[in-house]
C-alpha cells in the first residue's frame, strides 16, 4: 500500500517486492491500482491447485484449492453481483466456498478495503466453522 501510495505502478511495485524475497517462488501476489493497471504473479512452487483470472475490474487468484472451478466461480460470482464492492467480494467468496473452495477446508475470512486516504473495511473472521457465514453477518451490521 505504501508503495502504490508514492505513485508505482503495480507491474514497479511487484518487480521490486519479488527481487528482494528469496522465497519468491512460494508467493502468490496480485495487486491493482484504482487505474485499474494490474499484475499478478504465481511463483512455480506456489501450492497446488493454484491459478489467477485477470478480468476488467477485478484479480482472482488462489492456491491450495480444490481445482480451478473455484477461482471460475468466484469471478463469476463477483460479475453477477450486484451492490457495493463489500457485497460483491463477499458474493465472490461465497462462490468460490460454494464450488470446493480450500481443499484443507476453510477455517478464516475477511474483507479488507481500502480507498486512497484510509481503511475503508476491515472485517475478519477467525478459527470458525463457518467463516464466509459470519463474515456476511458482521458485514450486515456495518
């Protein structure tokens, strides 16, 4: 955040995170800028399954999931939304949980969000049963 805040660009800013950690390989890393300029990298020992959707508006990556259908459902799920981005994201996740989600099954979740000059959301569930479920209900109290 600190660096798309000096004015980087994603494609500067992942280049520069990626050249200093000797563990790059093992990343998983997508950033987007409100431009909409985007960059995404999956090192070659990131967990399987792992994969990424770049779309308009949107990146969907993850890893350790139960196959690619989960990344598919979630930017679709995030397309067909409707509302506020909290509500699309939340939409999204829900999708991915729906179709497999994290093949070690799904212990935490959170929304986070940010605009230019401050913490927008920041809402996390951990160590539950059933974190995307509650997740929507302390999105429903904001």
């Amino acid at each position: 955040m600190k660096l798309l805040a000096k004015g980087l660009s994603p494609e500067e800013i992942l280049e520069e995170l990626l050249a200093e950690d000797p563990q790059r390989e093992m990343r998983q890393v997508a950033i987007m800028d409100f431009a909409g300029r985007k960059a995404v990298f999956t090192g070659a020992e990131a967990p399987k399954w792992h994969g990424e959707i770049v779309g308009e508006d949107y990146i969907v990556i993850g890893n350790l999931l139960r196959s690619g259908k989960v990344l598919e459902s979630m930017a679709d799920g995030f397309k067909s939304s409707r509302g506020d981005l909290a509500l699309r994201l939340l939409e999204a996740l829900k999708a991915g949980s729906e179709s497999g989600g994290d093949k070690r099954g799904e212990k935490s979740a959170a929304l986070i969000m940010v605009d230019t000059a401050k913490l927008k959301l920041n809402l996390r569930v951990n160590e539950h049963k059933n974190p995307i479920h509650k997740l929507s209900k302390l999105l429903e109290k904001r």
